[in-house]
C-alpha cells in the first residue's frame, strides 16, 4: 500500500510539472507569434488617406471601420478627423 501512495504522488508530480510546462511552452510561442507581427507591422507602409505621405503601420492612425479590408490609416488625428480627402 505504501508503494502505491509513492507511485500515486510520483505520477501526480510528473502529471502538475508537464502540464507546467506545457502551459508556459504555448505562452512563449504566443508571445513570438505576436511579436512577429508587430515586426511585419513594422514593415507595412500605409499612405496617409488625407495626404498621401507614406508611413509604418505601427505608427499610422486607422480610422474606425467595420470592413477591415477597405481600412483607411492616417498621419495624425488631425488628418483622421479630416477623413479621407474626396477626389
């Protein structure tokens, strides 16, 4: 009986430390998945719809939309409260 209780506590241990790490393996991919977006955002150029003048994603203004594929970016939110220019 006494064997059974160790065998019982060694599998609980190896069953808590796997399961450890397995959760701290799928956070550290989460966090170079998202970091690895934050690079391609990096390498982005948007044109500011208002202006014209190119910049990085990562530092442009989206104008609130639903439809996503049609997204305007804009330079400053002067130029995002202008909206994009008619013409």
């Amino acid at each position: 009986m006494k064997y059974l209780v160790v065998l019982l506590v060694v599998f609980v241990g190896v069953w808590l430390w796997r399961s450890n790490r397995i959760a701290i393996n799928k956070v550290k991919q989460e966090n170079a998945e998202r970091e690895a977006e934050r690079q391609n955002a990096k390498k982005t150029m948007v044109a500011c719809a208002y202006c014209g003048v190119h910049l990085p994603q990562i530092e442009a203004l989206a104008a609130p939309r639903a439809d996503l594929r049609s997204q305007l970016w804009f330079c400053s939110t002067e130029h995002r409260q202008f909206g994009a220019k008619q013409g």
